[in-house]
C-alpha cells in the first residue's frame, strides 16, 4: 500500500481535496469532508489505473505537510 498525503479544503459551499506528491491532477468534492476525502480516493485510484504506478513516484516524496497563515497589508 503506497500512503499519500491529502489536503482537504473547507470552503462555504462544501469540501476540496487533492493529494500531494503525484503527477497529474487529482482533485475530489463532496459535501462533508468524509464525502471529499472518499471521493479524492476513488479518484486517486482511478488516476493509477490509468496512468500507471509511476504517478506515485515523484522525487522527492513530500515527507511532512504544515499550515501556515501569513497577514499582507493592503
């Protein structure tokens, strides 16, 4: 099993989630953020089985993911 890192989003009209650390775009969306984390999986899997295993070889591998906030004056 290859473990991939997903960012999932919260915006005002529901949830976005992509994956880290593949070639290609992968992108899910759902209401809740169970619905998109479920819905980026399914896409993720269809994406290799499409493309092939070396989407997951990217060099190199993201190792840890942070969020930050950052002010800009205006």
């Amino acid at each position: 099993m290859h473990q991939v890192k997903l960012i999932v989003e919260k915006h005002s009209d529901g949830y976005i989630a992509y994956p880290l650390g593949v070639q290609g775009v992968v992108v899910g969306e759902g209401a809740t953020y169970e619905e998109a984390l479920a819905d980026v999986t399914a896409a993720l899997k269809f994406h290799v089985e499409s493309f092939g295993d070396e989407v997951l070889r990217v060099e190199p591998p993201v190792l840890e993911v942070f969020l930050a906030e950052a002010g800009i004056e205006r």
